[in-house]
C-alpha cells in the first residue's frame, strides 16, 4: 500500500495517522471524563491536527530529505541541474525515490559501461603501443646493425658495402612506409581525410590494378583472372584513389600469401544499389580464430611469413577504415587448403 509512494500521498497517510492516534487520545480523555468536548470540537481537533501533520511533513520532505536527493544528483549528473532543480522546486506529487532510484540505477550502467570501455581502450593502447614498437624495432635494429657494421671498416670493403647500404636504405622505406600508413589511418579515423567521391568503372580499376601486380604475380606463378561471367562494367561511385589502394592492398595479399602457382580471381555482383566486389585466392587459407581479428593494426595470422614477405601489417586496417569511410562493409572468409575470399561493398551509381 505504501510503495511507490509520492512525497504528497506520504504527507497525507502520515497526517491522517497522526490525526487519528490524536483522537483517539481525545477520546479515551472524554470516556474518563477528564475532558468534556463536543463532536465539532473533536472535527476541529481532528482536522486541526491534520493541517500542522501535512504541513510539517510536507516541508519536511521537501526542504530535508529533498536536499540530500540533491547531493545524489550531484553526484550522478554529469552536467548541471536545470535552473528549477536548483532552486529547490520539485513536484511533490510525483515520485521521487522511484525516479532518484531510476537514475541511481542508470547511472550505474554507464558508469560500468564507461569503466569496460576505458579498461578496453586502455587495453588496446598498451597492445597498440606494443605493436608499433615491435614493428619499429625490427628495421631500426637492422639499420643500426648495418651503419655500425660499415663505420667498424666494411665501409672500406667493396665486396660488402653497397649490398649492405642497400640493406639500410631498405629497412629504412620500410619505417617510411609504416609511419605514412599510420598517418593514413589517423587521417581516416579522426575524419580529416576528405573522400573525392565520383562515379567510375569498377572493372577497368581492377584491370589497372592487375597490370601494376603483373610483375608480382609473375614471380610467384600466380594469375590474376576475372570470375567467369564477371566480364560485365558497373558503375560505383566511390573515392577511385581509395578504392584503388583497397585493391592493391587486397590483389597484393592475394598473390604473396597464396598459393605459388595458384590463382587470384576478381568478381562483381549487382545488388541492387550496392556492388559487391570479392577477390580470391586458391591458397592455404586462413585459421578461424583469426578471421576476426585480421583488420585490426598489426595483426598477422602467419607473423613469420607476414614479415618475412614484406609489408606494414597495416593494410588490411587501412581497406576496413577506407571502406567504413565510404559507409560501405569489408568481410573475409577462408577455409584451409582451399582458400580465403575478401569482400567489400561499394555504392552502385
């Protein structure tokens, strides 16, 4: 009967209460003959000592309790209170310990909301900041190896010092490279990077892509081939530049992590408003406990054979941001000995 009272329903059961033990009182007083009253005085009485009740209970629950709901306000807001709040106005016939509760419980889920997602960024910074420096490591260590190796007199032998100043200056594009691709997905995730949307043809992007791998391909016997039926031209309206990367980037991975003499194959297909594009190769394929993590910075599913072939480890991060930025969706999937297929959407124009 009491819960989920409001401070006026609360001040009336309590007056009301307080009236009637006082009347009681009154009454037991006039049995005994102490008192002589008649039943208006008893009404007066009664309603007498209903006022002063609700009064005095009313302010008190507004001005008493009221402040300390306040200081729980304070505490679990955030911003600050409306002017009305402040001044210490409330409506009294509504509830105010369900909806102080409300917020208390709310509160509290951001609160451990806000708690996992920091502990999660706070995760993945420390893992982040591993990963660059191992990534960094590697070729400054091998810089320093080779500088430090012709300063100790092989500078002065012909056999060595070119092939080993050709080694530093290697590694060297390598750190060029791997800074310039975190620029790029700084430029992407922080919205600096400006999309030069315009309408062009998928498939000749794709055909200029395989002509500037040709050369890769070829060294590792492999074929870059269209689906068959996937000769037909569709319009996509996209960032041509940025989609081109996206396909170097994923033609690229196709041809030095696939099968030496294997095949990497290009297909479209019509979606109504969107073009789905898959490339694929015929290779060892992907383990599935890695399939979800191969877009994240650094991440590679073979790190002996990643770095080993070359590369930043941030390419296929760079495809998911620059596909995400043209609000589109990237997707992989792979079964062992037979291969893995990227995909990605763009807009039909």
């Amino acid at each position: 009967m009491f819960k989920n009272q409001t401070p006026q329903q609360l001040s009336l059961y309590i007056a009301a209460t307080s009236a009637t033990i006082v009347i009681l009182l009154v009454l037991l007083l006039e049995l005994s003959g102490v008192l002589q009253l008649s039943w208006v005085e008893i009404a007066a009485v009664f309603t007498l000592v209903f006022c002063v009740a609700f009064t005095a209970n009313f302010y008190l629950i507004r001005y008493y309790i009221f402040r300390r709901i306040k200081l729980i306000y304070k505490i679990i807001h955030r911003h600050k209170q409306p002017s009305d709040f402040k001044a210490g106005k409330i409506e009294m016939n509504k509830s105010i310990l369900d909806e102080v509760e409300r917020e208390v419980d709310e509160w509290a889920e951001r609160h451990n909301q806000d708690y996992e997602e920091l502990e999660r960024l706070a995760s993945y910074r420390r893992r982040f900041i591993g990963d660059v420096s191992h990534e960094l490591k590697t070729p400054i260590f091998n810089i320093q190896g080779f500088i430090h190796t012709l300063l100790d007199g092989a500078l002065n032998d012909p056999k060595v010092n070119m092939q080993f100043l050709h080694r530093a200056a290697k590694n060297a594009d390598r750190l060029q490279a791997i800074v310039e691709d975190l620029e790029t997905i700084n430029k992407l995730e922080a919205g600096q990077m400006v999309l030069d949307l315009r309408e062009f043809d998928i498939h000749d992007l794709a055909e200029e892509v395989f002509a500037d791998l040709e050369m890769r391909a070829e060294e590792r016997k492999v074929r870059l081939v269209f689906k068959d039926g996937a000769n037909q031209h569709y319009n996509v309206r996209a960032d041509k530049e940025n989609i081109r990367q996206v396909m170097m980037n994923l033609v690229h991975n196709s041809i030095k992590y696939g099968k030496e003499g294997g095949l990497t194959k290009v297909s479209f297909y019509d979606m109504e408003t969107f073009i789905l594009v898959e490339i694929s190769d015929n290779g060892i394929g992907i383990q599935p406990e890695h399939l979800d993590h191969l877009f994240d910075r650094f991440y590679r599913a073979d790190k002996s054979r990643s770095r080993d072939a070359g590369g930043t480890g941030l390419g296929l991060s760079i495809v998911k941001h620059i596909i995400e930025a043209h609000k589109q969706t990237v997707n992989v999937r792979s079964t062992q000995n037979q291969g893995s297929t990227f995909g990605f959407t763009l807009e039909k124009a």
